[in-house]
C-alpha cells in the first residue's frame, strides 16, 4: 500500500468558506453568529470536489490511501476565541469525517482542535475525544503556536500541554505539529511559518524531557522536519552539549518526519540523514505549491517520485516510508486497515 499522512481538505465547497466569512464578520456581534446547521453542503458537493481533486490525483500517482484532515492555513486559531474555533473545528472535522465515509478505502480523517491563544489547551479534549470515539479519526493535527506567528503560547513540553498528550497516548493517536495562517506579515504561511514551526517544535522537544514523561507519545513533523535533517549535525552538538542522550534515543523513537519536501536533492537528504524507521510518505498535495516543476516537467508536490529516484533507498525502505512506518505510528490506521482484510 501507499499511505499519503499529510492530506488536508483544501478544496472543499465554497459555501464552507462562505460561512467562515460570516462567523468572522459576526466575531463583535454574536447575535449574528452563523448556526453551524445553516451551513449545507450535499454529499454529491463533497464528491465533485474530492474526485476531481485529490482522489484524481491519488489515482495517477498510485496512492492507495490519504490520512485527510481539515485545511491548515483555514483553521486559524487566532480568530475569534475558544468558542469561534470550537464550532469552526467541529464543522470542519465533519465535512471530512463525511468525506471518510463516502471513500472509506481511500480517506481516513485526522482532527483539527480547537485551539485559541491564550486557551487553556484542555479544553480541546473533548474535541478530539469526539473525532475519535463518533468518527474513528487516526490523528489530530496540533498547532504549536495559536496565535497564528506571534507564538505566545508556551512551548510544547509545557504540562498545560499534557491533559491533550494524555488523550493521544490513551487512544494511541499520533499528533501532526501542524501550524496555521500567519497573520505576522513577518512570516509568510506555508513559506517561512510552516518551516519555522517545524524546526521550533524539534528544538522544544530537544531542549526538554517530554518523552521521558510520555515514552509512547508520537509525533509527526511535517514538510519535512522543517530545516532539521538539513542541520541534523548543529542538533546533535547541540543535544550533545545540553547533556542530552544522543537523539536516536532521545527524540527519535517519538519523533518523526513526513515526505513533504519538493525537490529530489531534499528528499534524498532527509532519507540518508533521518533513519528510514522515522520517516513517511505524505505529498500534502493540492496545496503550498500546486504548480509544474519545469526542471522536471512534474508536479512539485508529486513526492513519491522522489522516494522512487532516491538512489539509496531499496524496496524495503520504500515499503517501511510508504506503509509499514505508518500503521506503526497510526495503530488507529492499522487496525482499520487490518479490520478491512476479508478472511480468506
Ligand atoms: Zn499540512
């Protein structure tokens, strides 16, 4: 099989983002706050916009299955407080629950919370308990920073982070360190935001002891790792220095790294630098970067030609990055999948 970890729903029905607009533009008036139920989007809406989209392009590129969660850049935490991301999360964690029902082989839902700045992150608990219990989701997605580029909450080993890491160790889920839209004109989104974020979420895991206090937390970096497997050695000096252990054992049982990189020489790095066990395959397609490399004639985001040309990687790195990485890390995933196989 070939699981894609890292898809987001970016190309859902314009009524949802019509009806953002409205709760934004009500944010000083809740009287005029949209309901959710007054947002409709049919089953045939969800299906033009899936299979034109991101099932058209899983089928030319051979990807069997999409771990989906709700678009990144549009969770944006920073708008409104808890109560505007609670209905907004709830929303947008149905449309692709729904999504995961209509194509039960070929989309599995991860969660978006709903995180606000300066909430406490408790309060995204009962979320998360919901998209797993009424929707089996795999996976949440959690922004390290919900002030959208000011990053004003503390850092993730943080015990207020803890109730959230209690939840995903009880339900064996992994958390995508996923930020959001940048509203600091400082950081573009998805060109310095995203990046940031990554390399900031490692070094607060590097820095702390957190996976001495959660042995069996996982967590998922995204594009990459960020700048990390470029800078593996300034890491280990550093962890080296700081009297860590060697960070195999100190963050890489816990820790790893998605295919979101989008040329050839940058994918061949992360899997000589990263230990083959810790990384796997996502494309994040249809979304930062759309467009056709001319150098290569292909679409960036195409990632598994990447893994195919690494010139290193043998058919059973292929298959630990495309498959057998993932339903370690998504037990979740693995047990759907596994409950899927006929008996023969
Ligand atoms: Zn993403």
């Amino acid at each position: 099989m070939i699981i894609d970890i890292h898809g987001h729903y970016t190309t859902a029905p314009r009524a949802l983002e019509a009806w953002r607009k409205r709760q934004i533009d009500a944010l000083g008036d809740p009287a005029a706050a949209p309901r959710a139920g007054e947002l409709s989007i049919s089953d045939d809406e969800l299906r033009e916009t899936i299979e034109a989209n991101q099932l058209k392009k899983m089928d030319e590129r051979g990807i069997d299955l999409t771990i989906f969660s709700p678009r990144a850049s549009f969770m944006a935490h920073h708008i409104g407080d808890f109560a505007t991301s609670a209905v907004w999360s709830a929303i947008c964690n149905e449309l692709c629950h729904r999504v995961a029902c209509l194509y039960p082989d070929r989309f599995a839902g991860a969660a978006m919370l709903p995180q606000s700045p300066g909430a406490d992150p408790r309060t995204c608990v009962p979320e998360l308990e919901r998209c797993v219990k009424e929707y089996g989701f795999v996976a949440v997605n959690l922004s390290p920073d919900p002030s959208g580029g000011h990053w004003t909450a503390p850092p993730l080993h943080d015990r207020s982070w803890y109730p959230v890491y209690e939840k995903l160790v009880e339900f064996g889920i992994p958390a995508m360190i996923h930020v959001s839209s940048s509203c600091n004109p400082c950081f573009h989104t998805t060109g310095a935001h995203y990046l940031n974020a990554d390399t900031t979420a490692f070094m607060q895991c590097l820095t702390s002891d957190l996976f001495a206090d959660f042995p069996t937390l996982r967590f998922v970096i995204p594009h990459g790792g960020g700048a990390v497997p470029y800078h593996w050695g300034r890491f280990r000096g550093l962890a080296q220095e700081l009297g860590k252990p060697p960070l195999r054992e100190h963050l890489l049982r816990n820790i790893f790294f998605d295919t979101c990189v989008y040329h050839q020489p940058g994918i061949d790095l992360l899997t000589r630098v990263i230990p083959v066990d810790n990384v796997l395959f996502a494309s994040e397609m249809i979304g930062a970067v759309r467009g056709i490399d001319p150098e290569t004639g292909f679409a960036y985001d195409d990632t598994r030609r990447y893994i195919e040309a690494a010139p290193h990687l043998g058919p059973g790195d292929r298959h630990k990055i495309y498959e057998g990485n993932a339903r370690r890390v998504y037990p979740r995933l693995d047990a759907l999948l596994s409950s899927r196989r006929r008996p023969a």
